[in-house]
C-alpha cells in the first residue's frame, strides 16, 4: 500500500518510475524543494528510505508507492492514481532495464518484460497523465528513453527498438499537443552512459562500454533534462559529446551507418568478453 510522509500546503505533485535509484531517485532529489512527489518503484524499502530523506532535507510529501509496472493490476493502479490528481504537473517514465546478448539466445520472458514495462507501461501512463493534464492545460511528461534510440548496437535489439518507439511516440504526441496549441509539454530524454545500478544489474561492465569522458552522472541528465523542459525542447540529449555523435551518425545515410554500428557492437563484444574484473 502507498505510504505518505510529511505534511504542509499543496504542491504540484509530480510522479516518477523506477524512483528507487539512478535517475529516477535523481529526479525525486531535484524536484523535492518544489513538489510534492509519487515515488514508484519495485522496492519499497528502498523508496521509503528516499522519501524519509526527502521529508528531513525539504519537509517534502512523498508517496511511495511498490508497483511492477509489468504486472496489469500494478500498471492499472499507478494509471488511475495519475488520471485522478488534479495536482499532477509532471510524470517521468523512468523504469527500464537491459538485457546484454543476442536476442535469439536470450530468456524470451526477459524480452517480454522489457517489452511491458518501456512501451506498454508507457503508453498506458502516458495516456492517463494526458487526459489529466490536457483538460487543465498544463503539465509535462517526460520518457526516458535512450542515445540507443537513434544509434543502435548488437547485443541489446530489445532495449534498442524500445527505446526508438519511445522517441518516436514522444515526438508524434508532441504533434498532437502543438496542434491543439496546448501548454503541455512532452520530451523524449536520450542519455547515454549513466553512473546508476542499471548496467549492474544487466550485469555490464562499465569500462568495457565507453571511455570514462562518455559517462554521465544521472544529476547532470536530470538538470539537462529540466532546464530542456524550460526551453520547451522534445529532444534533450545530455552531454556534448553525445550530441555530436547522433547528430553525425542520423545524417550518414543507412549503409555507412550499418557499418559503424557493426564496427562498435562487435568491439565492444570483445571488450566486455575479455573483462572479467568486477564493476
């Protein structure tokens, strides 16, 4: 059941997925000064512990709320608490996760699962956060989705086709809410490597992955992707460097593309195959 901490005046209240590490608990940490909060996450412990900090640092309301966003009776629940809060003034789909190796090889449940929790969590809370917000005219949902979005690699055709759907779908609601001229606001945050558990938990080595100027801590893409909100930007990729790289590669046309990305997967394959000290 969800558990409230603290009390005070009303805030814009804003929700956040996978809120219990990494850039969920980034994002709960940025927004706390402002806004009372809907921590959801797996592990409870874990949220009960960022909103006992929350409440002690800011005198912030935090609910926390365990849900696995994979499960119907989970999702349902977390949609219609979003659909129902007239204070609801940001959402961020957060929960992800990646599993490493060839699709083919792989647990099929584990694709699935990835399937459930990037796209149909998304869609699913995504709409019940726009019927709110459209009606009153103001809001904003952001969906974490992935530098991988736009250049993709070997080893992760899951997470990589996930995570291209929802840019896709942010840009095309991002149509919709310009048509209607509306004042809420969506974007698709693209971050590359991130200090957080979730290559850990994916079981990756980082030094393996990217050189160590490629890594990005999750405060520096959750300010990069507020101060975008502010500027009204669909797109928000974190880090110099990786604005360069996709803006280089989504302009090669598809071949050389291809061969890059063949070229990249299959040195970091070597990479990771060779390490075998721990993270």
């Amino acid at each position: 059941m969800p558990t409230r901490s603290g009390t005070g005046a009303e805030r814009p209240w804003a929700a956040i997925t996978g809120a219990s590490s990494g850039i969920g608990a980034a994002f709960a940490r940025r927004l706390a000064p402002d806004h009372d909060l809907l921590l959801i996450a797996r592990r409870l412990d874990r949220l009960e512990q960022l909103a006992a900090e929350l409440l002690r640092r800011h005198g912030t309301r935090a609910e926390c709320l365990k849900a696995d966003l994979t499960e119907e009776r989970d999702l349902t629940l977390v949609a219609d608490r979003l659909a129902a809060d007239e204070r609801l003034a940001l959402l961020v789909n957060n929960a992800g996760f990646g599993t490493p190796g060839r699709f083919w090889e792989g647990d099929f449940a584990s694709q699935e699962k990835m399937h459930q929790l990037h796209v149909t969590a998304t869609l699913r809370l995504t709409h019940a956060a726009l019927r709110n917000m459209v009606r009153r005219d103001r809001g904003a949902v952001v969906n974490v989705a992935s530098v991988a979005a736009f250049v993709r690699s070997a080893r992760s055709a899951s997470y990589c086709a996930t995570k291209s759907w929802m840019a896709v779908f942010t840009e095309a609601l991002y149509l919709e809410l310009r048509g209607l001229g509306s004042n809420v606001a969506v974007q698709a945050l693209c971050p590359g490597f991130t200090y957080s558990e979730f290559h850990d938990v994916a079981g990756l080595k980082r030094t393996a992955l990217a050189p160590a100027g490629f890594w990005m801590t999750a405060d520096e893409v959750v300010e990069a992707s507020l101060e975008g909100l502010r500027r009204g930007k669909l797109f928000v990729i974190p880090g110099w460097r990786y604005r360069v790289f996709t803006a280089i590669l989504t302009k090669l046309p598809a071949r050389w593309r291809l061969a890059f990305e063949a070229a990249n997967s299959k040195a970091r394959g070597r990479a990771v195959a060779a390490m075998s000290q721990p993270l």
